[in-house]
C-alpha cells in the first residue's frame, strides 16, 4: 500500500521537475557519444544549462528577498549583512590565494547542494505525516545517494571534470575508500527501501526524489565521462525545482500585491518572471568572461581585461557575490517558523497537527 501523498507544486509538475529531470538528464547524457557532442561544454549548452538555469536560478532569490520592499524591511539586518559578510570573507579567502577562494567555495556549493535535496525530502516526509524515524532514514537516505559519490569522487582524482574549476577539491584519498563509500551508500539506500516495505508505505513523492537525486549524482559523478554529462546532471535537478519553487511564491506574492511597480514582472507571467533572470544571469557571466575567465568568446566576443593580484582579489569575490549570498540566505529564508506567511504564498498548508512542519522547500 502507499502513503497519502501530499504534493509540493502538483503531480505533473513534481514528476517532471524531479523525477522527470532526473531521467531526462541522465538519458542525454546516455546519448552524448552518438550525437557527436564534444566532452567538453559546447557555448550552447553552456547558455542553456549554466546561464539559464544555474545562474538564473541564484538570482531568483531576488523574488524572495531584494525585489520585496516589505521583506527587505521586516528583516533588515540580515539582509544587508549577508552580502556583506559574503563579500568580506571572499575578500579575505582570495587574497590568501585563488586556489583557497575556490576549494572554500567549491565545498560550500557541494554543501548546498546536498542540504537542498534534504530539505525537499523532509518537506515530502512532513507533509505525508511520516514519523520522526521516518524522516531521519530519508535524511540518511539523501545522505547516502549524495556523499557516496562524493567520497568515491575525491579517491579518484583527477576526473574528466571539475566543479568550479581544476583542483577545487582536495585529492589524495585511497580508492578502497571510494568503494567503501559506494558500498554504505547502496546499503542505507537497501535499508531506506526495507523500512517501506516493513511498513508497507510508500509514498510516490519521496520515492521519485530519492531516485532522482541518486540518478544524477551516481550518474553524474561516477558514470559521468565527460564536462557536459556532469553539468548537465549535476545542474538541471538543482536549478529546474528551485525556479519552479521561486516562480510558486512570486505569484503568491504578487496576487498580495506585493512588488510596488516590479508587479509588472509577474502580470507578464512567466515569461516575465524568465526573461528578468536570464537577463541578470547573462550579464553576470558577460562580466566574468570578459574580466576572468575569456572562455566564451562564441556567446560574449573575443577581448577583454587581463586582471592580476590585488585587483582579482576584490573582482572574483564581487563576481561572486550572487552566488554566495544566495548559499547565506538559503538557510534563513525557507522557514515558516519565522515567516507566518509564507506557506500561504507558497499553497502548502500544514500537515493538521503536526507541530514539525516548520520548514517549507530548502531549509
């Protein structure tokens, strides 16, 4: 027998941005090789994956926070200190060198990452009334599908790819230990699909989110040979969820009547809400091609200025500033404990009379 489910968006929508991503990312990857797809990133993937989604989904936080008058005042100091905070350790990691600012921030996205396919599988867990053993298996469960392949990565550096750039993450481990972790890995994943059995519930939402997080990380980290298999894998099941979960609270947002004069960017409907985010993720990445990286002259144009030193220093973490604000406010923003109204705006009421439900989306 399964579980009541109790959906997040819908059904259609949480199949296809979960399980559905999953699948599809995992099956193109498949084909790479027969299609005649270069290892490496080609500029149209890099638009559509990294730029369109990937950027454009640290910049939705805007709809969170920064676009929101009424927010930006409730909670004020938090706010403005977390770019400021972001900026001065970015400062202060780079100056030491470039090497530290990178592995630092490599292991904070991995971090996100990881806390991010947590928090939905709680929220799926709350929502369908599951015990609090329950919920602690399904935490271990996500654990499992992420860190595994994480472990078995770092004992088999060098690969085909990196996370940010080369070296981001510290090699040097054995690569028993990189079997030893697939091992764990697979056997929480047998104890997490024993408990349902023994309990004779499943519930169809957490079940296609496990499977989808184990499918792109197993997938993308260790059948993945190629820079675009794991961008493709490792991108779209982050980005494609969390867009659909900002454009969810926007449109309660604004039907509230918030966003003063930017209401307009919602009454445009997605495409609105689209076109501002990829604008802001396209100038972004325009900003580091030409200052930093001079990677992509096929999407910016060739040229651009050759930084050093002390200049780079205050330029990468300011690049970076987006992003690493949006790793700060993450874990702040998704609590209804502190926000009464945001599971209103979201359409996701509590699970009547339980008294955990005190986190919607990422925690």
């Amino acid at each position: 027998m399964s579980a009541g489910v109790r959906w997040l968006f819908s059904p259609g929508v949480d199949v296809a941005s979960f399980a559905g991503v999953a699948v599809v990312s995992f099956a193109l990857s498949l084909l790479l090789p027969s299609l005649g797809i270069a290892a490496e990133t080609p500029p149209w993937a890099f638009l559509g994956l990294v730029v369109f989604i990937d950027v454009a989904h640290v910049w939705s936080t805007l709809f969170r926070v920064y676009l929101d008058k009424a927010e930006l005042q409730r909670r004020a100091l938090l706010y403005a200190t977390a770019p400021l905070l972001a900026y001065g350790l970015g400062v202060a990691a780079h100056a030491v060198s470039a090497e530290l600012f990178w592995r630092l921030l490599a292991y904070v996205a991995v971090f996100h990452f990881i806390r991010q396919q947590v928090g939905w599988m709680v929220l799926y867990g709350r929502r369908a009334g599951s015990s609090d053993s329950e919920i602690q298996l399904d935490r271990a469960a996500i654990f499992a599908a992420t860190l595994g392949p994480m472990v078995w990565w770092h004992a088999h550096l060098p690969r085909p790819f990196w996370w940010f750039r080369e070296n981001d993450f510290v090699g040097g481990l054995p690569e028993w230990l990189g079997a030893v972790a697939l091992a764990v890995h697979f056997l929480v994943l047998a104890l997490w699909l024993g408990q349902a059995l023994a309990l004779r519930r499943f519930h169809l939402g957490k079940s296609l989110l496990l499977f989808a997080t184990w499918l792109s990380w197993f997938g993308g980290i260790v059948l993945a040979q190629s820079d675009l298999a794991f961008t493709l894998m490792n991108v779209a099941l982050h980005g494609v969820p969390y867009l659909v979960l900002l454009r969810r609270y926007a449109k309660g947002r604004h039907a509230e009547g918030g966003y003063g004069r930017l209401s307009w960017l919602l009454r445009a409907g997605l495409p609105g809400f689209l076109l501002l985010l990829w604008a802001l993720a396209f100038f972004e990445e325009l900003a580091w091609d030409k200052l930093v990286w001079h990677e992509q002259p096929t999407l910016f144009g060739a040229g651009g200025l050759s930084l050093e030193g002390a200049v780079l220093a205050l330029v990468v973490p300011l690049l970076s500033l987006p992003q690493l604000t949006h790793y700060l406010l993450d874990g702040f923003i998704w609590r209804t404990r502190e926000d009464p109204n945001l599971s209103r705006r979201l359409g996701w009421d509590r699970v009547r009379g339980d008294p955990h439900l005190d986190t919607v989306g990422p925690p």
